[in-house]
C-alpha cells in the first residue's frame, strides 16, 4: 500500500478510535481495542499487541492474531530493544535482527513501539508483526506513536 493510501487508512482509524476509547479509561479496554482495530483494519498486521514490564519480564498483554510467546527473554529481540533504547524500532526482516525472538516462524517484518504510562515511564510496548518483509515505515511509525498515546488518557 502507497504511503498516502495508508495514512489516509490511519487517519480513519484514528477517528475511530477516538470515538470508541471515550467510553472507558482502562487501559487494558483501550489495549484490547487498539489491537482490534488495527488488527482488522490495516493490511499486512499479522500480529497485533502489546508486551508490558511485569517484575522485570516482558509478559504478552492483550493481542490479536496467533499464540504468542507468553514471557519474552531479557535484553533480547526486538520489543526489548524497543525498551532499552527507549524508541520505535522498525526491523524490514526479523532473521537479520540479532536474537530475534521467533514466537511464529511465519513473521518477517516488525515494528515495536514504546508505551509510556502518565508519568512518561516506559511501561511496555506495542508489538506488530507481517508475513511480509519491509511491512513498516516511517508512515507506520508516525501513526503508531499516536495510537499509542490514546492508551494512557
């Protein structure tokens, strides 16, 4: 999908989403929403959720699309990078990326973006994963980070 086809799709989805996340402020609602719609709305999304800090671990919240890998090994792949470095990562082919963590071998391409609760404390990440390779861009990025915003309110 061309750049300005896809952000038009992010902006429909953003509206959307604006008008669904009012009618509650927990977090794991607006998480479970989130990954919803996205899931369903944007192509190429064949995994779609958020991996949040739980007593130092990185532990699968909610999600959509196939079992996923339920605690994630310290300091490695790619949403502990996106942890350490404190940034949106964007991986056009996971087996190049060093200790990728393969939760499903049919992933090819990831973007991973940080998720800061009220404080601005990084409290986990939001984790999108395509059978494709080089799904994501710096258009992806954009509207992700917005997204992710509408968690904490």
């Amino acid at each position: 999908m061309d750049n300005s086809k896809k952000a038009g799709r992010y902006e429909r989805v953003i509206t959307q989403l604006e008008g669904l996340l009012t009618k509650t402020n927990d977090i794991n609602s607006r998480m479970a929403t989130i990954s919803a719609v996205l899931h369903h709305k944007m192509e190429g999304f064949f995994w779609t959720g958020f991996y949040f800090l739980n007593e130092g671990e990185l532990t699968v919240r909610l999600y959509q699309g196939p079992v996923a890998c339920q605690i994630l090994k310290k300091d490695t792949g790619v949403c502990w990078a996106g942890i350490n470095q404190k940034k949106t990562i964007i991986v056009a082919n996971v087996h190049d990326f060093p200790d990728h963590i393969a939760c499903d071998s049919r992933s090819q391409s990831e973007i991973v973006i940080p998720v800061k609760d009220k404080q601005g404390e990084i409290v986990g990440v939001m984790d999108i994963d395509s059978k494709e390779l080089a799904t994501f861009d710096e258009t992806d990025q954009k509207y992700l980070e917005k997204i992710v915003e509408m968690i904490y309110v």
